[in-house]
C-alpha cells in the first residue's frame, strides 16, 4: 500500500527522518508513536503526499511519490482516508456537507450516496447532528466526523493523527473499536499516537503492530507494550 | 469541441456543491461587481471617442478631398478670359465632375462672415473662385496645376490637401487614443480582478487546503473561484455597458453647433459594439481568475 524506502526528512531546522524504509502491507494495523515533536505527524504528511521526502522514495499504491502530477496526488489522495489532528472542517458547511466532501470533490453525486451518508452518520453515532455546523459539535462529535470523512470514499488506507487527542477514555475507545471495525473489513490502518493505553486497548482486540521513532527512526517496538 | 461546451456549461450552469465548497464573499463581491460595472461604462466611452473620431478622419477626407478650389488672380480685364480657359482645361481634364465659376453673389456670402454685408465686391480686386468636384477616381493635381500655367496663368489650384491633412492626422490621432483607452481598461480589470481573486483566494486559504487534501484536483478548486469571478464580470459589465449606451444614446444633439462633438456615440450597426464588452470582461476575468488561482494552488502540495 504505502512503501517507505531509505527515506530521510529534513526541514529548515534540521534532520528529522534518517534512512527510514517501511512498508504498510494490505490489511495491517499499526500504531505510531513517540513523544509528541518527534516527528508523527510529518511522517504521515510523507504518506498521504503533504509532505516531500528530501531523499529516497515513498512509493504509495506502486508509484513513486516524487513523480506524481498534482492531478495524481489528487486521484490517490481519495484510497487514502486521512483524520487529521486537528480535524480541518469546511466551518461554513453543515456536517453532512462536511462528511460528503470528498465525494463531491471527486465529482460524485453525494446525493445519489445519500443512504450510504446516513449509515455511516449513524454508524459514528452523529445521525442526529447532520445540519450542525463543526464549530457547534464537541471535540469527540468532531473526531468522529473526521472519521466518517475519512472513510466514506471507501478508501484502502486510513491514517489518523492523534484521533484521540482531546476527547474522553471512553470516547477514545469508540473511536479505537471503529478503527478496529474498519481493519476487519480488510482497511490498512496507521494510529499515530502517543496514549500508550490506547495501544494496549487495542492489541487486545486486534493484532496491531506498534512502530516508535526515535533517533530519527522508525523501529519496531517490542512486546514490552 | 463538445469539451469546450461541457466546460462553458460547467461554467455558467455551475455545480451547486462545488459552488458552496467557497463561502460566500460579501464586499469583495460587490467590488468587483462594480470595478467591472465602472470599466465597462469607460470602455463604452472610449469605444464612441474613436468610432466617433473615426468616422470624422474618414468623413474630413473623402468630403475635402472630393472638392477642390481654383483661385484665378488676373488684372480686371483678363479676368474673364482667363477664368474661360481655366474652365475649358478643366472641362478637359481627367477626373474632373464639374468645375462652375461661383457668381458675384455667392463669392459675396463666402466674405460676409469676414467683412460685414455691405462690402462693395465691385470695387474690390477680388479673385474669381471656380469650384471643382473630383468624380470617383480624382484628377491628377500636379499635372494639372502644369496645364493651367500654360492657359491661364493667373490661376492657382487649392486641392485642400495642405489643411486637410493635419486635420485628419489630428483625427487619427485621437482614435488611436480611443483604442489605447480600451486596451488600457481591459488591462486594468485584468489587474482588479486578480487583486481580488488573490485576495479572495488568501482569505479562503484554509478551505483550499482542506479541499486538496480530501483529494479535490486543481482544477475544481479554480473553478469555484472562476465561475464567481467570470459571472460578477459579466453581470457588472453588462449593467456598466448598458448604462454607458443609454447616456451616449441621450447625449444632446450637438449637430447645430457643429464641430467635433456631433459625431460623438454609435451610429447603425456600431450599436452593436459595445454589447462585446461584457463578454470580453468575462474572458478577461475568466483568464485572470484561473491564471491566480492556479498559481496559489501550485504553492501549496
């Protein structure tokens, strides 16, 4: 799916990626972790294209990043179902609007998608907030929404960033069982996060392999989780 | 051909979820309805100033070059004889309608504006005018002018090139101007237009950002921007070029107290002309529009 290889990151600063080469296989679960400003959140800017490589190569769906057209970035961006940190919402769209966007964006017709909005709305539990505006919704309302965005264009890959980020343990673990849900019907599945308990959570439900960065690397982390 | 027209039906039929995509503008939508509305209306202006000045350079030179004088000075007792030979050669020549010696009274109203009615044209040297209509093809001026010293040498020939020509130079020169004007308005919108769509698109930079990575392409994004841009365009020029007409349209005739000013709007089919200014102010926009938002979207992945 998404392939790493001898990638390496750096930015005005400094080198925050060295010699990185990993790859994502069809149907994995993994968490990625660290301690927040290592570097999560530009790594899966490197996966869904935000973010350019300096060196090496990010292979996503069998082609090379670096030689994508903008057009190409585009088309590929629609497998990959992205929740971001901070959920980026069109503000001036209701819900359902928001959740669509990526249909409507790809040119598909969301209403002829209608009850597949619904199902997924109901799905996330926000079937009662489809006309609320994000800034009216909660933090955890919002992280679901995202979630929903994430995957109504039934994508391949579904990255989060810290989808848990500000909302309650409990509303973390509907969030995790979804993910959970969503790599059973056979979704490739990257958790950034830094809740070591979220992570133990889940590999009592599903075998989910956990990557750490450090010193500028991604290693596999042991059974010590 | 058929992908022209799905993009001009795209353009103007539009696609109501990737118009609300945008959030609505509320001045910035007015600005540019009236920037277009205000340089429509010059452009009318400056289109009349040069069809005007246009059709005056044209009317100076085929009215004045049709007509020419001939001056014949002779002492009191050849005058007859040589204005009869000057005539003779001129019914001869090549090119020549009519030629008809003007009488004591017309040539006494030709002065009265410069001497008063009561001048005793009798008693004046006076010299005798023949008045000489080209047909189509003109006659030859220099070979003329040869044959006249020969018969009468008395006459001089005033084929009103000396004056005519600064007259229409000057003419020329203002429709010139004309045409800069417009070129000059047509840039400018261009210039508005892209101050603001770069506005609007640097106040929407978040939406743009959040559209491209939900995986919406280039395009789709620009066109959100075009297809307003385009249509303020086009409405705002089309109420300013109305406008415009109806003021050139109801310009007080000026035709008695003659001049430059009497030709000054559209006459026939040049009604016609200024209705291409709002479809020109929505290319222009369209052009600029597309060509800003396509270069923001570059600078972001």
């Amino acid at each position: 799916m998404i392939e790493l290889q001898n990638v390496a990151y750096s930015y005005g600063g400094g080198e925050l990626f060295n010699d990185i080469s990993l790859k994502l296989a069809p149907g994995s679960f993994h968490f990625l972790t660290g301690p927040s400003g290592v570097g999560k959140s530009t790594f899966l800017k490197l996966c869904y294209m935000e973010l350019a490589a300096t060196s090496g190569q990010v292979r996503v769906f069998g082609a090379d990043a670096s030689q994508m057209t903008r057009d190409d970035i585009a088309r590929n961006r629609r497998r990959i179902g992205v929740v971001h940190q901070d959920c980026k919402f069109l503000d001036h769209l209701p819900l359902a609007a928001n959740v669509a966007l990526p249909l409507t964006v790809a040119g598909r017709d969301a209403s002829a998608e209608a009850a597949n909005l619904t199902e997924l709305l109901n799905w996330v539990g926000l079937s009662q907030h489809t006309d609320a505006l994000p800034p009216q919704l909660s933090g955890g309302e919002r992280q679901r929404a995202a979630l929903a965005r994430a995957v109504i264009m039934s994508p391949d890959v579904i990255l989060a960033d810290e989808p848990t980020g500000n909302v309650d343990w409990e509303m973390s673990q509907r969030l995790l069982s979804l993910l959970v849900e969503l790599n059973r019907m056979g979704k490739t599945i990257m958790v950034a996060t830094h809740d070591l308990a979220l992570i133990r959570a889940a590999k009592a439900q599903v075998g989910a392999r956990v990557l750490r960065i450090q010193n500028q690397s991604v290693q596999l982390a042991g059974a010590d989780l | 051909m058929n992908q022209a027209i799905v993009a001009l039906r795209a353009l103007f039929v539009g696609d109501v979820h990737a118009d609300r995509v945008v959030p609505p503008t509320g001045y910035t939508a007015w600005l540019t309805l009236f920037v277009s509305g205000a340089m429509a209306f010059l452009a009318v202006f400056a289109l009349a100033l040069s069809l005007a000045t246009g059709r005056l350079a044209d009317r100076w030179s085929s009215e004045l070059a049709r007509s020419s004088t001939l001056r014949i000075s002779a002492p009191s007792g050849q005058m007859a004889a040589q204005t009869q030979a000057a005539l003779e050669v001129l019914r001869t020549t090549p090119g020549v309608a009519s030629a008809r010696a003007l009488d004591e009274a017309e040539q006494r109203a030709l002065l009265e504006p410069w001497f008063g009615p009561d001048l005793p044209v009798d008693s004046l040297p006076i010299p005798q005018l023949i008045e000489v209509i080209e047909d189509n093809d003109g006659f030859d001026a220099e070979g003329l002018r040869q044959r006249l010293a020969g018969e009468a040498p008395g006459a001089v020939l005033d084929d009103h090139t000396r004056w005519r020509t600064p007259l229409v130079k000057a003419a020329d020169r203002l429709r010139l101007l004309g045409v800069i004007s417009i070129i000059l308005i047509a840039a400018t919108t261009a210039a508005m237009i892209t101050l603001a769509a770069n506005a609007a698109l640097a106040a929407n930079l978040q939406v743009i950002r959040v559209l491209r990575l939900v995986g919406a392409r280039d395009v789709y994004i620009a066109r959100a921007f075009v297809r307003r841009f385009t249509l303020r365009a086009l409405v705002g020029a089309g109420v300013g070029t109305v406008l415009a007409m109806i003021a050139v349209a109801i310009l007080p005739d000026a035709q008695a107290a003659g001049g430059f000013l009497t030709g000054l709007g559209f006459q026939g089919v040049h009604w016609l002309l200024p209705l291409l200014i709002p479809p020109l102010a929505a290319i222009v926009s369209f052009w600029a529009t597309r060509t800003a938002a396509l270069r923001t979207l570059g600078g972001m992945t």
